[in-house]
C-alpha cells in the first residue's frame, strides 16, 4: 500500500473517531435553567463544532449552539474552543501534506 494511500485511510479513520465526539443534548434538558453553560461549556461546544456542524446537515436533534448559556463568557469560551481546534486542524494538515509531498 503507498504512503499517500496509507496517510488517506488514517486521515479519514481519524476524522471518523473524532466526529463521535459530538454532543446532542435534549431539548428540554436545553431550556433547563438549572443546567446553564458557562465558558467551559462553551470552550467545549466550539471545539465540537466543525463534527456538529456536519451532523447537523444530517440529524436536526444535533445543535452547534446552547441556547441556555451565561452570555458573554459562553461566547468567549466559544470562539475560544474553535480556535483551538482551528489551530489543531490547520497544523494537522500542515504536517500530512509535508509527508505527503
């Protein structure tokens, strides 16, 4: 098996696994006022957004956002976590094409 083929089938096994990370939660638990997420939450739900972006083409019970969230710091750990996984993803890429080519 070639090294490109071999790099392929490991990229897409990888991305398989990692898309079972993301999260549904059930609506009503969503508008539960006692369970409110704050940037932790929010840290993880940007970092599973790319995986529940996609499952949301698929599935409608899967949301990328929490509506029961405290606001700003939701917000913040949000585009926080996307960040991190961007920057996860890009330098991931990065390497594959350089072994690669």
């Amino acid at each position: 098996m070639k090294t490109k083929t071999k790099n392929l089938l490991l990229i897409a096994v990888l991305l398989i696994l990692l898309s079972s990370c993301a999260e549904t939660v059930n609506v009503k638990q969503c508008v539960d006022q006692n369970n409110v997420y704050g940037f932790w939450g929010g840290t993880w739900h940007g970092m599973i957004l790319t995986f529940s972006f996609i499952g949301s083409l698929f599935d409608d019970s899967i949301a990328i956002y929490a509506v029961n969230n405290n606001g700003g710091w939701y917000n913040f750990g949000f585009v926080g976590g996307f960040f991190i996984m961007f920057r996860i993803f890009f330098k991931l890429i990065v390497a594959i094409i350089n072994a690669i080519f």
